[in-house]
C-alpha cells in the first residue's frame, strides 16, 4: 500500500483525491457549532463533520460533496429516500437504529450530560427529580434520562415523582429556554451542549455522565456504499486524520 501511494497509484477501494468523479451527497447538521453549522452570512457549512465528509468524499473516490440540513426527526428519512448518500450528523449508534441504517466505525465517544444553571445548586441527577426538563425532538437523550433515574431508584415508569420532560425542536429553543428559567434542566450530547457552556449565561453541566454515545457514519441498509464507507473512517482513523480535526475542532 505504501509503494501505491508513493507511486499516486489509485486504491480501487477508495479513489485518490482530486481524481474522481461525481458527488458524495451527505446529511449534516446545521445548527451544532464546531460539528455542523451554517453560516448564512457566507452560504457555507463548517465544523469537524464537514471537514469529515470532505475528507470522507476524497477517500471513496468523489469529486465533490454535497450537504444538506438533516435534524433528529428526518435524517433516517432523507437517508431512505434517497435524497442523501450518507448521515455525518452526530448520529449515535444503537441497536434500534442499526435495523434500519448501517453504521460504520465509531469516530467519536461522546456522552449524554445533564445541564442546568449555576444558579439552581443542582449537582446530581437527583436534584432534577420534580423538575422540568427539555430535549429535542428525534434525540435518545431523554430516554437514556429516564433510564438512569429509573436505574438509580429515582423514579418509576409509574411514578416519575412529578418529574415532566418537555420537547422542543431546536437545541437553540432548548437552551434559551432554560437560561430564563422556563425549564430547570436540560439533556442532550456533551458535544451539542459544548458552546453553551461557554456562553457566559452560566450554564453548567452537573457532574455524573448518563450515557456514553458512539457518532459514526449512516448509509443505507444493505447498501454498496456501507462496507466502502466502513472501510473510509477505518482509513480516516489509521491515518490520524480523525485525531487532528477532534483536536482542531473540540479540544
């Protein structure tokens, strides 16, 4: 493989960068700084999952890659209709979702937190038992919520001890929400939640992890594309390459 490269020979399994053809259509989130975001002011996407799919892109052997917006409520859709080849769109693997899409490696563990204000004294989960607590719409964050509390002896699936969780479809609405006091808490992914807690509107996160969540590529069940996409992030992450845009982007 090493004399190939050196040589600028093409891998027939991914293709050489600058050298394909066609284009790698992939769903990203737009609204996740330093993972998927849309700047309006310049037309552009940026954060490591774009800068992943580019890289991706130039592995499998295409000329160009094409983004559009998905969110937790329509990325399975857009996948199986074909409007998108791929999801890199802080997508966790789990069982449920892995009968309906194929995922490849992992390139990133990231983990459920709870957020709150400083404000409220809140530092474990049992101080958000009675509390109103938000999420996104599509997300398993609340799920894993529930799960924890119910595993820790907190509530019941009978009896949620006055404890309300209220969705919304914005991680924007989630957080706003909570820093003028209309919910007392909030769960979603370390990743997501990494800006607001430097915002400066004294959002903290309270110290237990919920759950760990693994971010890897979505093709299509079945698809030609899912054992060459697997075999691309194994690539990206032999290389380094997913090592250096983490640490570009979120450390």
């Amino acid at each position: 493989m090493a004399l190939a490269l050196a040589a600028g020979i093409c891998l027939p399994s991914y293709g050489c960068a600058g050298s394909g053809s066609g284009t790698l259509r992939v769903g990203v989130r737009s609204d996740i700084q330093y993972w998927g975001y849309y700047d309006e002011n310049r037309g552009e996407y940026y954060g490591l999952e774009i800068d992943l799919a580019r890289d991706l892109a130039k592995k499998l052997g295409y000329a160009d890659v094409a983004f559009t917006t998905v969110d937790p409520t329509n990325r399975e859709e857009k996948l199986e209709n074909n409007e998108v080849d791929c999801i890199v769109a802080c997508y966790s693997v789990t069982d449920e979702r892995s009968r309906v899409v194929d995922f490849s490696p992992v390139y990133f563990q990231d983990h459920v937190k709870v957020l709150t204000m400083k404000s409220t004294l809140f530092t474990k989960v049992s101080d958000i038992v009675g509390m109103n607590i938000a999420y996104v719409t599509g997300t398993n964050a609340r799920d894993k919520l529930v799960a924890k509390m119910e595993a820790d002896g907190l509530i019941t699936a009978d009896d949620m001890k006055g404890t309300v969780f209220t969705e919304y479809s914005t991680y924007q609405d989630v957080f706003g929400y909570l820093t003028i006091g209309v919910v007392d808490a909030a769960v979603a992914d370390g990743s997501i939640a990494t800006d607001y807690l430097a915002s400066g509107y004294d959002i903290i996160a309270l110290d237990e992890n919920i759950s760990d969540e693994n971010y890897a590529v979505a093709t299509q069940k079945g698809s030609t594309l899912s054992s060459r996409m697997a075999d691309a992030v194994n690539a990206l992450l032999e290389d380094g390459t997913v090592t250096a845009l983490i640490e570009k982007w979120y450390e």
